[in-house]
C-alpha cells in the first residue's frame, strides 16, 4: 500500500513538471504579436477612429500589445476571424460606464470609421454636446460598406448632432437596432429605412422629425420597439401599423397625429404597450382597441378623442396595469367593468366630462396605487373605506369641478384630498330632524358647539333663548323701581 501511494506522488509530479516544461516552451516559441495577433492596417484604423472621437490625446500608449490584447479598450471589443487574426466588432465611446472614453469638444465622424470592415455595433453616447460651437452631421456617403456588418447603430443624447437622417442608412441590411434618441435630427422619415426588413428596434425619439410614417416601413415583420415620440410627426397612424404582428410596444405620443385609430392596430396581438398620447386623435375609442388583449400599459390621454367608456369591455384587458384615458373629452358615465381589471395599478380618467357616481368597488382592486378622477362632473357619495384613503393618499384625486362629489365622513382621518363631506340628516331623541356635516379636522374642534350639538340645541336656538330672558330680567328692574 505504501508503495502504491509514493508512486502516485512520484506520478502526479512528474505529470506537473511536464505540464510546466510545455507551457514554458510554448511561451517562449510566441511574440507577443502571436498572443493577440491583429492586422497592423485595423490597428491603425482604430487607433485613428478613436482620436477622432476623443482627441488625439489619446494614443494607445498603456495597450498591451493592441486593443484587442490582453488590456483592451472600455468599450472597444474584438473577435478572431477564420484569417487567424482579431478585428473590431464593437465600437461604444462615451458617457457610458465610469471607464469609459469621453468624446472630446471637438469630436467629429472620422472618415477611417467605414475601414473597419467587420464592425457589429457602433454606439456614441453624449458625444456631440454642442449645436452652436459644434453642430456634426451624419455622413452621407460609407454606409453602404457597413452593410453585411453593422447590426447596432446607437445615436444617444447628442444634442450636438443636427441635419438629417441620410438615405444611406437604409443600406444597412443586416441592421436589427436603429437607436437615435434624443439628438437634434430634422427633416422626414427616410422611406429608405423600409429596407431593413431585419430590424427588431427603431428609436426615433426625441429630435424634430417632420411628416408622416412612410408606407415603406410595412415590411417590419420583426419589428419589436417602435418609438417615434417627441418629434412633429404629422398625418394620420397608418394602417400599416397592422403589419407589424412581432410589435411589443408602439409609442408616438407628443407628436401632431391626427384622423381615427386605425382598425389595423387590432392585428397586433402581442402589443403590451400602447401610448398615443398628446396627439390630435379623434373619433372615440376604437372598438379594435379590445382586440389587444396583451396590452399591460394604455395611454390616449391629451386627445379629442370624444364618446365614452361604455362601448368597451373594459373586463378583457385582463392584464392592464396602467390605463390613461385623461383628457380626452370622454362622457358619460364610469362603467362597472373597469372594477374588473384585476391588475389595474394606475387609472387616470382625470379631466374629462364624465358624471355619474363613482363604483366602491374599484376598492377591491387589488393592485391600485394611484385612482385620478378630478376635473369632471361625478356626483353622489364616496363610500370607500378609510383604509382605501389611507392606501392611495394624494394619489386619490378627485378635487376640481366634482362640486357634488362627497365622501362619508366616518372618522377623523384620512379623508380624499379636497373633496367635501356629505351632509346627513340625523333624527334626535324628540323626532327632530337635523343636518349635520360629521367633518372633523384638525384644529376645528369647537367645546361649546360640539355641547350644544350633543344637546340637541342649535346655536340659533340658544342666542334666542338667551335674549328673551335678557328682556324679561329688563321689565322686572324697570316695575321694581316705578314701585317705589
């Protein structure tokens, strides 16, 4: 047995030793070129890319042995190609990670940029800051060399960044995410975009774009992220919307849309958010609109969209979460239905003509937070529990033109924001009725009146009493003194 285990030992050793020998001579076999080989021209391309960015400042200098080597770039990534030698695929320069290279004052596109053949993403965030001191356009000319590679095309925050978006772009035909959000862009939607048939998000949110949604962009049949907003956009929603059947959300709120909802939007049967709002829509709730049974997020509010609520299953957006229908012109009355939206978390039907009484059974929806019913004509009583105040605070809001909206006053707090108590007839112990408002703020609490109260004793009542005596007291002084 001890003979078995040194010889284990001896065995285990020898195979460490061997192991380190190899490696050894392997290591001393290579360069350091040969540890991360790179083509000396895409070296120098990047190296050039980079300064034109960040400045030329920058040099490379703590590299070992190039960007793709063992200490690479912050956001410059790289991989081995069958050629046996690494490439750029990944360009994403600026305000980024805590790391990151910063774009310098002056940074422009530089002309090398289109030389790295086998770039994937190319993302700049706050790079160009300054519309007056530098305002940089896109490069009109060169996309086209991108356009078996480039994937990703990430514009952020770029205030910096003006002029229109080049025709060009739609020659990226393997492109999956356009992002330019929230730069200084003009001009119309280029009908070219409609050839990235591959596209899975388009981001336009955020610049001054003009016109209408192209008829091109029909054939995003992978399309998952439409985001148009904050722009000027024009004309109607078109019926194309509809052929987009992968869609998760769609939001072109804050922008001039006018004419109906398309019947179309019907077709998008995977829609979990819907936001419209802040346009010039009209013509009432679309009855295509419950056909989208996977929305969890629906905001028309701020159209003169007009009708009511009553046309809509309100029951078969099971999974609802948020529903903003304020400001919209909407009448009539609250339906019992929207009680059913088990998952509601915020309704806001704020600043509409709606009137009637509110249900108390929007109490016993389990996940509301935040219930907006201000600035309409509602009436009757507010019977919701104190704990159902108590839960949403201020985000009850039902103040501002509910002038015969009141809630049953029943302790002392919490009460809704603003909105006044109801007056009840309570009969006293000789069969007379009286008024009372049960009201009981803070700092109102009045002794006297709350003695006479409970008596049963009006203070009318008692200032006349009081005075009748004060006469008689008078009379009697009066014939005392005439008697002697």
């Amino acid at each position: 047995m001890a003979i078995r285990i040194i010889s284990r030992k001896c065995t285990q050793a020898v195979c460490f030793m061997f192991l380190m020998v190899l490696l050894f001579c392997v290591c001393e076999g290579q360069d350091s070129s040969s540890l991360s080989p790179m083509d000396e021209k895409e070296k120098q391309v990047v190296y050039n890319v980079i300064q034109g960015f960040v400045g030329k400042w920058w040099n490379g200098s703590d590299l070992y042995p190039d960007p793709c080597g063992w200490t690479p770039i912050q956001g410059v990534s790289c991989e081995l190609y069958d050629d046996g030698f690494w490439y750029v695929t990944v360009v994403n320069l600026g305000q980024v990670f805590d790391n990151s290279l910063i774009c310098s004052n002056d940074a422009k596109f530089p002309e090398q940029l289109f030389k790295l053949k086998h770039l994937k993403v190319l993302s700049l965030t706050s790079c160009f800051l300054s519309p007056n001191k530098n305002p940089v356009t896109l490069p009109i000319s060169g996309w086209e060399k991108f356009s078996e590679s480039l994937e990703s095309l990430i514009l952020r925050s770029n205030p910096g960044l003006v002029g229109t978006i080049p025709s060009t772009i739609g020659s990226l035909r393997s492109l999956q995410s356009l992002v330019l959000l929230e730069n200084s862009l003009t001009g119309e939607l280029p009908r070219s975009i409609g050839n990235l048939v591959k596209l899975r998000q388009l981001v336009l949110a955020g610049n001054n774009l003009v016109g209408e949604v192209p008829i091109t962009y029909g054939s995003f049949s992978e399309l998952l992220i439409f985001d148009a907003s904050r722009n000027n956009l024009s004309g109607s929603l078109p019926p194309i919307v509809g052929s987009w059947s992968s869609l998760l959300k769609l939001d072109l709120s804050n922008n001039v849309l006018e004419g109906l909802l398309p019947m179309e939007l019907g077709r998008l049967k995977h829609l979990t958010l819907l936001d419209v709002s802040h346009n010039k829509l009209i013509g009432g709730l679309a009855e295509t609109i419950k056909e989208l049974v996977s929305l969890k997020d629906m905001v028309l509010s701020n159209n003169p969209i007009g009708g009511d609520l009553l046309g809509t299953k309100w029951r078969s957006f099971t999974k609802v979460e948020t529903l903003d229908l304020s400001n919209m012109g909407l009448e009539g009355s609250v339906p019992e239905s929207i009680t059913e939206m088990k998952r509601l978390r915020f309704l806001d039907l704020s600043n509409n003509n709606l009137n009637g009484s509110l249900s108390r059974n929007l109490e016993n929806l389990p996940c509301l937070k935040a219930l907006h019913v201000n600035g309409n004509n509602l009436t009757g009583r507010l019977e919701f529990s104190q704990e159902f105040y108590g839960k949403l605070g201020r985000r009850f809001a039902a103040w501002n033109n509910n002038e015969n909206l009141c809630y049953v006053a029943k302790q002392v707090t919490p009460v809704p924001y603003s909105v006044k108590p109801c007056l009840q007839e309570i009969t006293n112990s000789e069969g007379v009725s009286t008024v009372e408002n049960f009201e009981m703020s803070e700092g109102s609490y009045d002794e006297d009146s709350f003695v006479e109260t409970s008596f049963g004793i009006s203070s009318f009542v008692f200032n006349d009493v009081w005075l009748i005596l004060s006469v008689n007291v008078v009379l009697t002084v009066l014939l005392w003194n005439l008697s002697f």
